[in-house]
C-alpha cells in the first residue's frame, strides 16, 4: 500500500434530507486530501438531491453522485464499489458522520500493509439528536467470534479494494445483514482483519438495523441464514433459539425501563 493511496467513500442515502449534511460536511472536512466522494441516492423526493447538488461545487471534481431507484442499502453500496477507484473503501450512512481525521489514521495503519485487508476501528454511538451517549470499540479478534455476531462496525470499517475483489460485494438479498455476510466471507477467504484504537465514526441509535420488536427478530433470522449459507448449519439452527430468546428477554427490560436501560453506558473521554 502506499503512502497516500486514493479512499473512496461511499454514502448510500434515500430521504435523507435532515441528517445527511452532518455525514457531507464531516467527508468534506477531513485532514486526509486524497479522497473521491461518491453519493448513491435511491430516488429521494425530500430535498436529499438539492443539498447534494449544494455541495458538489466544494468538492470539485472530487465527488460523484446518482439518484435513481434501487434495491435497498446493500444494492446501492454495491453500485457505489463498482464506480469507486480508491484502493481503500469506506461506507457511511448519511445519518452517520466521521471523525475528522479518520481518514487519515486508517490510511497510517493501511500504509506497508500488503494483500486484501479489512480496517475497523471505534465507534461513538449517538441519539436521533447526534448527542453522544457511549463509545463501543472494535472487536479485538474478529475471525473467533464472526461465527457468534457481526464483529465489525460498518461505519467504523474500511476495506481494500482487493478485499472486495476476493470476497466479493453484498448479498442483496439480505435486508440488514449483508455486513454480516460480507465480513464472514471475508473471514474464510483468508482476508486480512486490522483492528485499530482510532475513533473514527459516529452513529445515531436508528437506521436500519436499529433496536425494535421488528427488527431484532429479522435480525436474528437474517443472521441464522448468514451462518448456514456460510458452513455452520447447526451452529446456526442453535444460535437463533439463544438469540430468539434473548430478544424476548430485552423486550421485556425495554418496555420495563425504557430502550436506553439495555445500553452500556461508557463514560466519554
């Protein structure tokens, strides 16, 4: 890898009008200089295309952008590899935003490195008003625990070019974890995972994998399908009675003591 390679940054987005200039302004703002920027917009009819067309100018010729229906978040981080050039990707939500040298202190770690590699670093987990409530850091040793939950922070996660090249792109059929997938993929492809200390993105308590009756099931069912398509049939079939059962369990603490009793609360630095 070299010493300034060029990061691609992909946000997906639909609707997104009242967050997605806090994700912009924190790509725009990063003390890395060596990034494109690309924007994949599903069609949003809320004013999402006008502040994309705002920033534009700021960019230069650093940004590129599309707004046309597609097949969900996962198809539009797909269309969004396909068109980055960087030899490093990162993706983030457009109700999420970076650190302000994130960028910079993934390419520091990424610099010597050889091969497909995976990135992940520290996230700040947010409210729906961007306060931020706790911090959650990566998980130290990603290949042992994948088999048991997502190991990675998307948001906090860049990834190699070759890495996508070898594991290949989201599964679209899943609807909220396709991460999952991918990153288990990546782990039996022999991908390499660097965990780093940096604090690199910040993440409202919401989206699309957000905490709630609805989706913690499908969450738990998705997950069951990522674990059988990927080799481990039992494993699965098990996983998803412990997980069934313990979404049970905190839905009875939520409606008990409220949605933030089931956080762990971190004092900030």
């Amino acid at each position: 890898m070299s010493t300034s390679p060029l990061v691609s940054i992909i946000t997906p987005c639909f609707n997104a009008a009242g967050t997605i200039r806090d994700t912009i302004e924190s790509v725009l703002g990063q003390t890395y200089p060596n990034i494109e920027y690309i924007v994949i917009d599903g069609g949003s009819s809320d004013g999402t295309v006008d502040i994309i067309r705002e920033y534009e100018p700021r960019f230069r010729d650093r940004m590129r952008w599309v707004s046309e229906p597609d097949g969900g978040i996962y198809d539009a981080m797909n269309k969004g590899i396909r068109m980055a050039r960087g030899e490093i990707i990162g993706t983030i939500n457009a109700d999420d935003w970076y650190e302000r040298d994130a960028v910079e202190r993934i390419v520091a770690v990424a610099t010597g490195t050889t091969g497909s590699f995976i990135i992940t670093g520290r996230v700040c987990i947010c409210d729906l008003h961007g306060k931020k409530l706790y911090h959650q850091d990566a998980c130290a040793d990603v290949a042992g625990n994948v088999k048991r939950f997502m190991p990675v922070w998307q948001a906090a996660t860049f990834v190699s070019k070759a890495a996508y090249d070898k594991a290949g792109l989201f599964d679209t059929s899943f609807k909220i974890s396709a991460d999952y997938d991918f990153v288990f993929r990546a782990v039996l492809a022999g991908v390499e995972f660097i965990v780093s200390d940096a604090d690199v993105s910040n993440m409202r308590f919401g989206g699309v994998s957000a905490v709630g009756v609805g989706n913690d099931n499908l969450r738990a069912t998705e997950d069951n399908r990522v674990r059988r398509k990927n080799g481990l049939p039992y494993y699965a079939a098990f996983r998803l009675l412990v997980d069934l059962a313990m979404n049970r369990y905190r839905r009875i603490k939520r409606r008990l003591f409220g949605r933030f009793f089931v956080m762990k609360r971190i004092e900030l630095e």
